[in-house]
C-alpha cells in the first residue's frame, strides 16, 4: 500500500445480488504496470492484494464508468483523493443529450453516433413532458417570436434525455448536434445531426447545451441531485419486458 509507484485512487461500487446491497471499494491502479488493489471501505480491510490486471485502462477509469475486475461489475462512483481528482478528473464533462420528438424514429443510428464519438451514456430516461416542464426548459426563450412553437414542438411526442460523460463532452456533442439551421451555415456542418435527420428550424431532431454551465442547469433538469425525480419517465410497464445488452455485444457494436 505504501509503494512509491505512481497510483490514482478510486471509489467504486459493486452490488452484491446475496446481501441486496451495494459495497464500496477503494480502488488503485498503477499505471506502470497495470496492476489493481481493492479496499473494503466500510470493513477498512484489504480485499484484493496488488494484482496485474492488464485488461483494464487507465482512460476506462473516471467518475460514472462502469468497469469489470474479476467477473465484478463495478461503477466509478468518485476519485478516492485529491491526487487523482486534479490529474484525471479535468479530462471529463457531462452534458444533456436531448433527442426531440422529430429525432425519436431514428434514435437508433443516434446512439451509434453517441458511441462512435466516444461519449458514455450514464443517464437516460424517455418521457412526455408537460407545459411546465416544457417551459422551464425554454426558460431563456421566453421572449423569443418562435417561444410558443418551441413549447409545441417538444411536446408533441416522447423525448429522450440523456447524460453523455467524455472527453469535452459539451463541445464534442454541440458539434455533432450541429446548428438549428444548416442550410445558412457552412458545409462543414453537412454530417451533423440537424442537418441528417432535422427538417431545418425549429424541428432539429436533437439539442445539445452550448456551454459547461448550461449542462450542468439543464440536466438539473431531467435529472435533479438534490433527490428529486425531474420529468416521470413515460414507461408504463405493462405488456412489456426488460432488454439487457451485454458489454461483450455493445463493445462489438
């Protein structure tokens, strides 16, 4: 434990299905040589000795990431200390992905999209939002000519709202989202998603926050902190059933 090797620290948890609760852990990794260690938090006891491990990344390691060691699925909940908090977590952003009614009927190919840019989905929830919810979203239109279409528009069918965490997430998600309307920029914006899947204006198919603070009050939004729900989930589970993609699968595209 006391080794002098370079190491970043880590809270994780593990929901341990015998008990019905999850266990903490504290986990190390050492870059030089891509070995683990595991700490019982809440036993302060060791739980897996210093180990390699080679086919976990130092890049698989940051807050919200989901990680297997040892056939135990573990996710990132914190940066176990300073240290490792200043070195990797500037590297991370979150962001809103809102996929509007227009977008919803190709929201397949936009997870692709998602993936491919290298962005994690941690949150998502599909909902129909009232005119409350509508309008607290488009808080900062209100004044706008085109305020009342707005509200329409993202009212008119089921939207899903997702939390994307990546490199430069917020940017890297505007660029992909792309401009209201494409056909008065430049043809740099031609493989955006406004521009593929929207029918210019105001029917964009997605929306994306333009900067790191407008990220953080929308997914306060539809995914609040403070222990409130946000929008109800539109999911009535009946007549239904559960879909669960292993890593292996999603990994293989």
């Amino acid at each position: 434990f006391q080794s002098q090797d370079e190491r970043y620290a880590f809270i994780a948890e593990w929901y341990d299905p015998n008990a019905s609760l999850f266990r903490r852990y504290e986990l190390l990794y050492y870059p030089k040589d891509s070995s683990i260690e595991m700490y019982d938090v809440k036993n302060r006891r060791a739980f897996l000795r210093r180990t390699k491990y080679e086919s976990l990344h130092l890049e698989e390691l940051y807050v919200g990431s989901k990680v297997t060691v040892f056939s135990r699925h573990l996710t990132i909940v914190d940066y176990g200390n300073l240290y490792t908090s200043r070195k990797l977590g500037s590297r991370k952003e979150r962001t809103l992905a809102l996929i509007k009614p227009d977008g919803m009927r190709k929201i397949g190919e936009l997870f692709d999209i998602i993936i491919n840019a290298g962005l994690t989905i941690t949150k998502a929830k599909m909902m129909l939002l009232s005119r409350k919810e509508a309008a607290d979203f488009y808080a900062d239109h209100r004044a706008k000519p085109y305020y009342h279409e707005l509200l329409q528009l993202i009212m008119s069918g089921p939207i899903l709202a997702m939390e994307l965490l990546g490199d430069e997430a917020v940017s890297k998600w505007r660029a992909i989202v792309g401009p209201a309307n494409p056909a008065t920029t430049e043809s740099d914006t031609l493989d955006s998603i406004s521009e593929s899947f929207g029918h210019y204006g105001l029917r964009d198919a997605a929306h994306g926050p333009d900067s790191v603070a407008s990220a953080a009050k929308e997914l306060e939004l539809f995914f609040p902190s403070s222990g409130g729900r946000g929008p109800v989930s539109s999911a009535k589970f009946t007549n239904c059933t559960c879909c669960i993609i292993k890593p292996h699968a999603v990994n293989e595209g």
